[in-house]
C-alpha cells in the first residue's frame, strides 16, 4: 500500500540510549518531516527535508538528528535519548504542491525511562 | 509562542448538534489553511483546507469559515456522528518558505448518542 511507513511503533529507551526512528515513503515525495505530538501542544516540528541531501531545522530539534540520503527515507536519530523525548513521533510527506496535502505515518510511541 | 491559537481543547456534542472548532493565528504571511483530523492510534489526515481569499468552503457536512481581516477561522461540523468522534487540528502554512505545517493544539470531540 502507498504511504507512509514507520518503524518500530512503540519503544521504550532508558536515559542515555541512542535509537533511530525508521521513515520510508513509496509516493515520490520529495518533502519529508518529522513531528513529535504531546499532550495540549498540537504537533511540532522537528525537522524537515526539501529534498534528498537538503535538511533543516524546525521548531523543536535540540536532541534529534536527521539525514535524508534518498528520496524515500529520512530517519529520526535520537543520538543520548532523555525523557523529556516521550512522545508521539510522526513523519509525513507531502508532493511539491503542498495544497494537496501531507500524508502522515501511524507513528511511534517512545518512552524514555 | 504558539502561532495557532485553537480552541476549545475538548468538546462534546450530541449527535445531529453542530461542533464548532475556532482558531486564530498571528503571522499574516500564512496563506493556506488545512484542517486535520486524527483518530486514536492514527496519524492525522487531510480534512479540509481554505485560502484566504475565500471566506467560506464547504465539503458535506464539514464547513470552514475564514475571517482574513481578524486573523480567525473556524471549523463546523453539521450533523454531528459518533464516527466524527477524533481530534481536529487546525493548521497554517506559508506557501512562499518550504510549506511547512503549524498546527494548533487540538480539539478532541466526542460525539454522543
């Protein structure tokens, strides 16, 4: 099926772990990003791609690392995980016209203990 | 800040009752404006989406109004189902710089019987 695909779904991390959140997208988009969703604050951004080799920063990126080396992937690193990363993480991509819309993965549900 | 005021964080309406959903945003450089919705355990997903040289648009049973000059628009659900039952997110984007989403808080309704 076309979309977007997240893994894992749910991890639990302890304090100091590192781990890569997996994106991968079959609909040629060339923009991809990544949102954390928390309790009472919408989603933010984390960070974002324009295209293959080109990221940037969002709203909220201290602690994330990204890299997009192709078109259908862009990985989430948490590179020292903290709890203050528990969250809801989703990816979505969008086509060049963004009034077509984004398409979001199902998420992952981290835990950081 | 947040750059999407949305209001009110939860709602319950009676089914065949009106929900309304508003929000307000401040950066006037903002020129398109989607609503997203999102069940439990999903990503959100494209519902309905205005511009701001329209002031109303309407698709079924959902309809956004959009006042440009006070900065709000606002989301109505007529006809209220269980199934409408999920969290809406209002959203913006600035066409002009990479399109990128900023959502409002969100509003969890619950339609009942």
């Amino acid at each position: 099926n076309a979309g977007v695909t997240q893994t894992p779904k749910f991890q639990v991390l302890k304090t100091g772990q590192s781990m890569t959140l997996q994106c991968a997208q079959d609909m040629n988009h060339e923009y991809m990003s990544w949102y954390r969703q928390d309790p009472g604050m919408g989603l933010r951004l984390i960070h974002y791609s324009v295209g293959a080799g080109i990221t940037d920063q969002g709203e909220v990126p201290n602690g994330y690392n990204v890299s997009r080396s192709t078109t259908e992937d862009f990985p989430l690193r948490l590179l020292s995980a903290a709890p203050s990363q528990t969250s809801v993480y989703f990816c979505a991509s969008r086509q060049a016209n963004p009034l077509y819309g984004y398409t979001f993965g199902s998420g992952t549900r981290l835990t950081v203990v | 800040q947040q750059q999407v005021k949305q209001s009110p964080q939860s709602l319950i309406v009676q089914k065949g009752g009106i929900s309304i959903i508003n929000c307000a945003y401040e950066n006037t450089a903002f020129d398109y404006f989607p609503w997203y919705q999102q069940f439990p355990g999903k990503g959100p997903a494209l519902l309905i989406a205005i511009r701001p040289d329209v002031s109303e648009k309407k698709e079924g049973r959902f309809t956004i109004s959009f006042n440009k000059s006070a900065k709000q628009f606002s989301l109505h659900i007529m006809d209220s189902q269980p199934g409408d039952s999920a969290t809406y997110f209002c959203a913006a984007i600035n066409t002009g710089t990479a399109s990128k989403l900023t959502f409002g808080t969100g509003t969890r309704l619950q339609v009942t019987l």
